[in-house]
C-alpha cells in the first residue's frame, strides 16, 4: 500500500522523515516487533531533526 498523499507532503516548517512517520506509521514500522522502537524515531527524539528534513518556510500555529 502506497503512503497516502498526506504523508507525502508535509507543510513548511515540519521534518519530512516524522511527517511520513506519523502519517504512514503502520507502513513505515512493519517491520518492528511488539513494543519495539523505530531507530529512525529514536534518532529524531534524542538529536533532533537534521536541517536537510525541514520543509522551508514558516510553521504555522492554527
């Protein structure tokens, strides 16, 4: 199944990689066991988001 068009486009100022994490989440962690952690989900929580991940522009609060 292909990650819906949602997960595909984040809005500026949002990290690509948790974007489609959040949004394509059963596809994006098939491959972890019960209760397992995603490395890449990991990665993101304790060293942030690399600058390369964030869609340019402005976040919007609304």
């Amino acid at each position: 199944m292909a990650p819906s068009q949602k997960a595909l486009t984040p809005p500026p100022g949002e990290c690509r990689q948790c974007w489609l994490h959040a949004y394509d989440s059963r596809a994006q962690h098939a491959q972890l066991g019960p209760r397992e952690d995603c490395p890449a989900c990991v990665d993101h929580m304790t060293n942030g988001h690399p600058a390369h991940m964030i869609v340019p522009g402005s976040k919007r609060w609304f």
